[in-house]
C-alpha cells in the first residue's frame, strides 16, 4: 500500500466520522470534540487495537481497524487546534 492509499484511507474515516456526528443513536459521537475527549477516544480505540492484535495473526486487519479510526480522530484534533509540522534536519 502507498502512502497516498494509506491517506486515502484516513480521508474515508473522516468522512465517516463527519457523517457518524448526523446520526442521533451514537453517543459515542461528539459533535464537538475537545483535546481530552480526543484523547480519551484514542485511547480507548488503542486498546481495542491491542486487543485485537493480541488475538489475529499478520497482517493484523482488525487492529488496522482501529489505528485507521485513531489516525483519523488524530486529523479531526489537528483540524481544530492546528499540527506543528515537523522540522526535517539534512543528515
């Protein structure tokens, strides 16, 4: 997988979470997400991904799962608060 595939991907999971803050029956989905609540989600999600991988052998497609959907609650928080990008230094 590319990384253009791998980004194409984490685009999907915010379209989907977008669409996931229309559906009135998930109160797991905030429409106003705040840093702790990010954190907190990712968390939970990174448990899952633990669990999961715990259990399967590679290539590990449900623990991806849920790394796809922390990448994702990762871009909606850079959305609201900004990233600082990284500075690349020459070696």
């Amino acid at each position: 997988m590319t990384r253009e595939d791998v980004f194409r991907a984490i685009d999907s999971e915010r379209d989907y979470q977008e669409l996931a803050k229309q559906d009135s029956t998930r109160p797991d989905i905030l429409e106003e997400f705040h840093a702790g609540d990010t954190l907190a989600a990712i968390q939970y999600n990174l448990n899952k991904a633990l669990d999961a991988w715990y259990k399967e052998p590679a290539p590990y497609n449900n623990s991806l799962v849920y790394l796809r959907k922390i990448a994702g609650l990762t871009v909606q928080l850079g959305e609201k608060y900004g990233m600082p990008e990284r500075e690349l230094q020459t070696i």
